[in-house]
C-alpha cells in the first residue's frame, strides 16, 4: 500500500537508493520518504551498514615447503557517505575481498618458515588490513578488523611436529634420569669409602686397644710377681687366649670343624706367632 501512494519506509542501520528514471538520484536515510512512482522515481535498493564478517580459507606454501591453511576473518562495513560506490561499483562484495586475502596471504606466506608464520600471524592480518583498505575504500566500504584466527598444517605435519616435540622431551628426561642416577652412584660409592674407613678405624682402635691392655698387664705382673719377665708373662697370657679360643670354638654348636696343632711345641709357636704379629701391629699405631 505504502508503494502505491509513493511511501517507503527505511529500517535503522540500513540506508536505500533512489533512482530517477533509471539513473541514481539520492540515498535515503532511516525513516518514511515519500517516492511518487508516477513522476518516473523508483527504489532501486537497499544497502546494510552494518558490520559483517566474511572468514576467509585460503592454502598456501611456507618458505621450508610445508603446506598450511590460513583462516582470516574480516569485518567490513559500508560508508554511508559511500553508498552510492558500495551500490554501484561492486556486484560482489565478498568474492572481492576474498581474491584480495588470498593475494596478500599467498605473497606474505611462503617468504616465512612454518615456526615465523604462527608467531608473526599479527604480521600477516596487519599486511592483509593495509591491502584490503587500500582497494576497498575506493568501492565505499571500511576495513573494520582484520584477524589470522588459524593456521593449520597438513595433518602429516602437525603429527610430525608432535613427534618431534614428543622426542625431544624424552631426550631430556632420558638425560635427568641418568643423571639422577649418576648421582645416586656417586653418593653410594661416597658412603661405601666413608663406611669402609670407618670400619678400618674402629678395628686399628681395637687393636690398639688390646695392645694397650696387654701391656698394661705384662708390666701389672711383672711388678707383682718378681723373677719374671716380660716375655714370660707375654708367653702365658698368649696360651691363655689360646686355649679359650680352642674352648669357644668346641662349644659353639653351629662352628665348623677346625684342625690346630696341638703339641707343646705347636702352642710355643703359635704364641710366637701371635707375639709378633701384635708387636708389629703395635709398632705400626706408634
């Protein structure tokens, strides 16, 4: 009804183009305009300003000859001062943008390697903004944003990538491990030597011990018991500890068979024997 009387309404956001028989006259804002078809006046459409996105795949080639697939997002919008060049210049806005993303993208690529193009995709939406605002603006539209929201490598690739990565942290616990390792033998080897002097320590004091107290005896008879000599009561207190030895070897149930000599003269040697292994270990503590 509103187009008979030669009434039209234009919704928020949204502007239209007024033709006078065939040829552009005006653009009409939001709001009742009145168009009196009868005097040759006619809409010839309407135009949307507001902020669309177009995402854009394109696939390209890096620079170490790795295939990968850009996602850009762009968001445009039309000027409404421009209306008449976004109406009349371009019959199709998207496909537009689209060859000018895949022109900037396809040039900017392959001068990167795989591990530049993720880390320099602000780079690349930037270049792809300059572009596209230089060519659009002369059809009436403004570049809003531009962004790089993926890049995905082959799935070869990417299954390498991880592969690698996966190696190389293996590699690395590999290392800590046997260095873990490295140092447990080391600390282990550092108690053993420690436990090892220790031991050698405590015997060397024994014995030092036991040369102590048997020449404190010798000296202790020697005094008491007059006419004797040193030797005399070394010789006694051997054979002493001789045969207590031979009394606790044939008392313990679990010892095995042991054959000593057991002559008069075996026992004057073998108190020989341990007279002068003690004094050497004596003269060796001094």
């Amino acid at each position: 009804m509103g187009q008979a009387l030669g009434c039209i309404q234009v919704d928020q956001s949204t502007v239209a183009v007024k033709e006078h028989f065939g040829k552009f006259d005006d653009v009409l804002e939001p709001g009742c305009h009145c168009l009196p078809w009868c005097f040759g006046y006619q809409l010839a459409g309407e135009l949307s300003l507001r902020v669309q996105q177009l995402d854009v795949r394109c696939e390209t080639k890096t620079k170490d000859n790795v295939f990968v697939t850009v996602v850009a997002s762009i968001q445009y919008r039309a000027l409404a001062e421009k209306a008449a060049d976004a109406f009349y210049k371009l019959t199709n806005t998207k496909g537009q943008i689209q060859a000018y993303v895949f022109d900037v993208i396809r040039a900017s690529v392959p001068k990167l390697d795989l591990d530049s193009t993720f880390e320099q995709k602000n780079d690349i939406a930037k270049a792809v903004e300059e572009e596209l605002e230089k060519a659009m603006s002369a059809y009436g539209f403004e570049i809003v944003q531009t962004l790089i929201v993926d890049i995905e490598p082959d799935v070869h690739v990417k299954r390498a990538m991880n592969e690698i990565n996966a190696a190389a942290r293996l590699r690395v616990a590999a290392n800590e491990k046997a260095e873990a390792e490295k140092i447990l033998q080391i600390k282990r080897a550092e108690g053993e030597a420690e436990s090892k002097y220790l031991s050698g320590l405590g015997i060397a004091r024994q014995r030092q011990a036991i040369v102590d107290g048997l020449r404190d005896s010798v000296l202790a008879f020697s005094e008491n018991v007059p006419g004797t000599t040193a030797k005399d009561v070394m010789d006694m207190v051997l054979v002493t500890q001789y045969f207590d030895t031979m009394k606790e070897i044939g008392a313990s149930s679990k010892s095995s068979a042991v054959f000593v000599p057991h002559g008069p003269g075996a026992v004057r040697d073998v108190a020989s024997q341990i007279r002068e292994g003690l004094l050497q270990v004596d003269s060796i503590q001094h």
